[in-house]
C-alpha cells in the first residue's frame, strides 16, 4: 500500500525526495572530495619520509633570557640568517649519532645550489632550467630507494668528494646532452649558475618522475619541465661559498623507533649547543606528526562542511512530514473505512511510517548515487583519484530512514487516533 501510494503521485513523491536527494548526495560528494584530498596530501608527505625528523636553526624568542648572567638580555639585533659560529657541526652530528648508535639509521644532508642553464640539445637558441643542489650519499641513499637509477651510478662519499660530477635525470639528459641515458655516462655539460660557468661530469641517470603539480598548474611544454641535478656536498659549499655547517639537517629514525617521541629527544639535544647562543637554537620537527596534523585538520574541515550540507537533510525531513500531513488529510475516508472494518491504530500507524520510510529510503538511494558519482567527478577535476566512504554511504542511507520514522511519526500518529465516525463523515 505505500508503495501504490508512492506510485500514485510520482511528481510529489519526487518533489518530497528532492531534499533527502541534495543533502544525502552533498555530504557524500564533500566526504569523498574530503578523503581524495586527505589521502593525496597524506601520501605526498608521506613518500618524503615518515621517519624523518628535520632539525633546523630557529630564532631564539625575544624574551628568551636563558645563557645570560642575571637575567640581563645581551643580545646584538636579530639576524636574518645564521651566522658560522651558530650552524650545526659536524661535531655536533658525531656526537648525537655516537650518542643514539641504535636510534638513527643515517643524518641526510643537503646544500641548495640555486638554478642552473644549460642550451637545450640541438637548439642553442633555447635554455633548459634545472635545479642544482648538493648531496650526501645518505641522502641520495633515500632517493635510490624510491626513485631507479637507470644508468650509471648515485654519488659516493669517499669516491667523489671533491669532484665536479653529478647526477642527472633521463629527461635532462633528452633535453641538454642528447643520446641514451648509457651514452650520457662520461660526458660532461656545462651549467650558468649566478652568472659563473661550472663543468660536471655525469656519473648516473636517474628515471624521471612526473610532477603532477607542474601538471596541474599547466607546465606542459617539454623545454619548462625543470629537473634536479645532483652534486657532492662539499662542492655544493664551494660554489654557494657557503660556511661549514648546516642550517637545518635530516635525521632518518632506524626502523622501529617511536618518531613521534624520539623527536623530543632529538630537539633538546641538539638545542642544548645553543644554551648560551643568544640569538639561535634548534628544534626538531618530523613528518609524522606534520600529516597527523594535516589529516586532522582536513577531516575537521569536512566534517564541518557536511554538517553545513547536512542541514538539508532536515530541511527534507521537514518536507516528508509536512507531505505526510497532507496525505493522512486526503485519505481521511481510507482510514475511516479500515478502522470501521476492524484495523487497529498500529496498522494505520505502521501504514504511513512504512510510506514515510520508503519516500526517505528511495530519496537516500538516489542521493547516494548522485554523491558518489558527483564526488568522482570533483576528485577527477582537480587530479586526485576519488575515496568514497563506505560509513558514510552507510550512515547517510541509515539516517535519511531514520528521518522517515522521526518525521512520518506524527502524521502517521495523527491518522490512527482517527475516530471511525468523524472519518467517514468527512468530506
């Protein structure tokens, strides 16, 4: 009987399902938006590392008195850069790994170059960009495990210190040397960087990886694409003229250690060299707790979203009811006739909450649909494959027939106290 009543008035039924439809398919759609975006950023930060912890030089508060005689600041104006005597040493490192032999697996360093331009192979009229930066084998060593050398080999330590060779891409090697990536082996290429004119030799090629941020904000000409290039560190500080020392460090945790405690660990000893350094101190921070942070503060921001979506999913409740009233109203002399032959008021009760709960059920199906397939569509747009959330499928439909007994309940309680007589009296 509900299902004939639903059938009988195809239009309204739709018109009242519209609200259940819209908000059901929005919080879906938010929701599978929400997690494509959660589960992209996540991964992206994640393949940097979650067991790395990065120490790095940080200013000092200004009412930090710490390292003074009598509380009395002694401190020159803040600088905007670290100057040599404040850097992380090496002596610093040799003492943290001697100090956690079990606790670190290797201390990655780096040393930013700059750009460098090279003429593009067989057309001098166009320059090639690629990103010069220096590199221990420790941190080429977290590059190897992610990213195939296809020719050639990764820097080493104790063969190329000291030497002007590097480490390219296969795609710099299409666009600057020309060949295959084994050709390239050998060869040398000379690079602008800050005006000065530096020779390397190639010693590997490493596979070349889209980037899908270049992608989405449309560098798709081949001659853009900018990749990096990679030089011993020790030759990186010669070109940049840098002090010894490093502004900031990477600590690769073994495997097995808490990083989200050993990070603690990590920033106060290294932040106990700076006690008297009036200016600068250290601090450690790690990846893991960067996405856990991340994660949450996207999982807050849709969950407010599709509480604000939710809205009209009251607002369709809200509708059954009032369509309820009118159909309880129209079929007064129905109801007045079953009670007259004998139905109790739980079967006319049961009668409208049962419609009342289709209306809501077939709207929340439709609406689940709809957000899932809306959801695939935004997630495509913007580049991030879609993630829809099987409780939230679950709670939606779940609660859109919960909605069907909450507001079918009053009309259909309305329509079984009903008297027989004053039903069949009216018009």
């Amino acid at each position: 009987m509900a299902l004939a009543s639903v059938r009988s008035n195809k239009m309204r039924s739709l018109l009242t399902m519209l609200g259940i439809i819209i908000g059901i398919a929005a919080v879906i759609a938010i929701v599978t938006v929400g997690n494509s975006m959660t589960g992209t950023v996540t991964d992206s930060m994640s393949g940097m590392g979650v067991s790395n912890i990065t120490v790095s030089l940080t200013q000092k508060d200004s009412d930090d008195t710490s390292g003074t005689a009598q509380g009395v600041t002694l401190r020159r104006f803040m600088d905007s850069t670290p100057a040599a005597d404040d850097l992380i040493t090496d002596q610093m490192i040799d003492d943290f790994t001697a100090a956690f032999p079990t606790e670190v697996s290797r201390i990655e360093l780096t040393q930013e170059v700059g750009n460098g331009t090279i003429e593009k192979y067989g057309d001098p009229d166009t320059t090639i960009t690629a990103a010069v930066s220096g590199a221990n084998a420790a941190e080429l060593q977290a590059m190897e495990d992610n990213t195939p050398i296809l020719a050639g080999r990764w820097l080493d330590d104790d063969r190329d210190t000291g030497r002007k060779v590097a480490v390219v891409s296969e795609k710099f090697v299409e666009q600057a040397i020309g060949g295959s990536n084994l050709d390239a082996i050998g060869k040398s290429f000379t690079l602008t960087i800050n005006k000065n004119l530096y020779t390397f030799y190639i010693t590997g090629v490493y596979e070349y990886t889209e980037n899908v941020y270049a992608s989405m904000f449309g560098v798709t000409d081949d001659d853009q694409i900018q990749t990096n290039i990679y030089i011993p560190l020790d030759v990186a500080k010669s070109i940049t003229g840098a002090d010894p020392g490093y502004q900031s460090i990477t600590v690769v945790a073994a495997s097995g250690v808490d990083v989200t405690s050993f990070v603690d660990t990590v920033g106060s000893f290294f932040a106990s060299y700076y006690t008297y350094n009036d200016t600068w101190t250290a601090s450690a921070s790690s990846i893991s707790s960067l996405v856990e942070s991340m994660t949450e503060m996207l999982d807050t921001l849709s969950l407010g979203i599709s509480a604000i979506a939710a809205i009209s999913l009251l607002v369709g409740g809200i509708g059954v009811m009032n369509i309820m009233m009118v159909s309880v109203t129209e079929r007064t002399r129905e109801i007045g006739t079953r009670k007259a032959l004998g139905a109790p008021g739980s079967a006319i009760r049961m009668q409208f909450i049962t419609e009342s709960v289709i209306l809501c059920m077939i709207g929340g199906i439709i609406g689940v649909a709809l957000g899932i397939g809306l959801g695939a569509l935004l997630s495509s747009v913007v580049g991030m494959s879609a993630k829809p959330s099987i409780a939230s499928i679950l709670i939606a439909v779940g609660f859109s027939m919960a909605i069907g007994v909450f507001f079918g309940y009053y009309p259909a309680n309305k329509a079984a106290k009903l008297n027989p007589i004053d039903a069949l009296r009216y018009e």
